[in-house]
C-alpha cells in the first residue's frame, strides 16, 4: 500500500469522524437544553444508531490505512463498537444501564485513536502536528465528559468535541 492510498484512509476516516462529531453535538446539545432524558428520545437514538454505523465505517477506513501502533485500533476500536451497541440496545429499551455501557465503550475511543495520533505525528509540518495534537486531546476531553453528562453537565464533553472537530477539519483540510 504506498502512502498515498495510507493518507487517503486517514482522510476518508477524518471526514466520517467530522460528521460523526458534527452529530454528537446535536445529541449533546440535545442533553444541555431538555436534560438527560434526552437521550431516550427518538431523534436521540436514531442519530446514536447513525453514530454507531459511521463507527463501523471510519474503523475500515482507519484499520485500511498502515497506522503506527495499529493494534491499538484494530482491537480497541471493534471492543468500543461491541460495547457501545449492547449500550444502545439497551438505551433503545429505556434502560438507563445502555447510558453507562455507551460511556464505557467511548472510553476505548481515545485508545484506539493512539494509532492515528502517533500516525498524524508523523507528518511534516507545524500545523499538522497542531491539529493532530487539538484533535487527539479533544478526543480525550470529550470522552473524559462523557460520564460527567450523566450528572448532568454535558458543557466539557461539548467543549471536547468541538475542539476534536477543529482539529478534524484541520487535519482534512491541509493533508
């Protein structure tokens, strides 16, 4: 696989997690402005079960390209995708339990995301290397709000988030 098809994975895979990252902060909003029962509602599970898909896609696209560390995303990321469906089986049946097995799947996120991280690192330039830092430590910010959210403060995961997209965009932009 030469670098070029490596980078256009990547990008591929960046451009699914903008998206995803655009949809969390409806979800997220969501949860700010109606408390967490939002998360029951239709709308809510319906975007979660299109997150959940994207996951499916932006793994193959990151699993595709040649990442530094790549078990880290090959086994976290399938574990985080697991974990997180049984969460929406059961947030889809009303069982607040499919919250905290949501949380606890996006945990692994930032894990797998070692191998885009340290990847993305390795690109020349200032600027990559900024956005790769803004979209990793987004990442950890977000996922370290997550179970915040469930005392009812959803403003650090969205603050995470839309620093992660930053660097997302950034990232699409100039590589």
């Amino acid at each position: 696989m030469s670098s070029v098809d490596m980078w256009g994975y990547v990008k591929l895979g960046n451009v699914v997690s903008v998206a995803a990252a655009v949809l969390i902060l409806v979800v997220l909003f969501g949860v700010a402005l109606m408390g967490l029962q939002a998360i029951f509602a239709q709308w809510a599970l319906a975007i979660m079960w299109v997150l959940w898909l994207m996951g499916i896609v932006a793994y193959v696209f990151y699993a595709s390209a040649r990442l530094r560390v790549r078990a880290l995303m090959v086994y976290a990321a399938p574990a985080a995708l697991a974990i997180t469906l049984i969460g929406l089986v059961l947030l889809t049946i009303h069982s607040f339990l499919g919250a905290d097995l949501i949380v606890l799947g996006y945990f692994l996120e930032p894990i797998a995301g070692v191998s885009l991280y340290l990847t993305l690192l390795g690109i020349e330039g200032r600027l990559i290397k900024a956005a790769t830092h803004v979209f990793f430590w987004g990442a950890v910010v977000f996922t370290v709000g997550l179970p915040i959210i469930l005392v009812k403060d959803p403003y650090i995961s969205i603050m995470g988030d839309l620093i992660k997209l930053i660097g997302l965009v950034i990232l699409i932009m100039f590589k």
